[in-house]
C-alpha cells in the first residue's frame, strides 16, 4: 500500500539536444509528474499512477531557462506570493 505522507514526483527536462553544431544543449522546459495514491491504493493490482501536474515555461510563464529569465522570476515571485505559492508545491 502506498502512503501519502510523502508525495512521490518526478521530472522530465527538455533539453535542446544533439543537431550538430547548431545545438546548445540548453533546458527548454519541464515537466512535474506526481504520484496519486488514491488512484494507485485503488487500481488492481495496485500500481504507481502518475499525473501530469505541470509544465514550468508554462506556470512560470518563462521564454527560456537561461540566467536572466530566472533571475526575472525570482523577482516576480517577490512581488506575486501566488507565483510564489505555485512554485512551492
């Protein structure tokens, strides 16, 4: 059985892969999977049950991962505790 006392998640990063040499390896996005463990207490048999819980370009509403646009972030944040709140979960 699982528990729910710690939240189970995982990551899937995007990244500008292998093109030759036009590639910058930079991360473009990710995503945030959680573990629902009602739904996985209640399959038969029980098994892990993952879902999409969020895309960051998307919630954060970043152009890109570089530097300045997630210092730019952290200065939002400052400013908008919602935003805040959304990367805290």
């Amino acid at each position: 059985m699982l528990t729910d006392s710690m939240p189970s998640a995982f990551r899937v990063y995007y990244a500008d892969g292998n093109r030759g040499d036009e590639s910058t390896w930079e991360i473009l996005d990710y995503e945030t999977h959680i573990l629902d463990t009602i739904k996985s207490n209640q399959a038969v048999p029980p098994e892990p049950i993952f879902e999409h819980l969020y895309s960051a370009k998307e919630t954060y509403g970043l152009e890109s991962f570089r530097p300045a646009a997630l210092y730019n972030l952290t200065l939002r944040m400052i400013r908008d505790y919602p935003l805040y709140e959304k990367f805290e979960r």
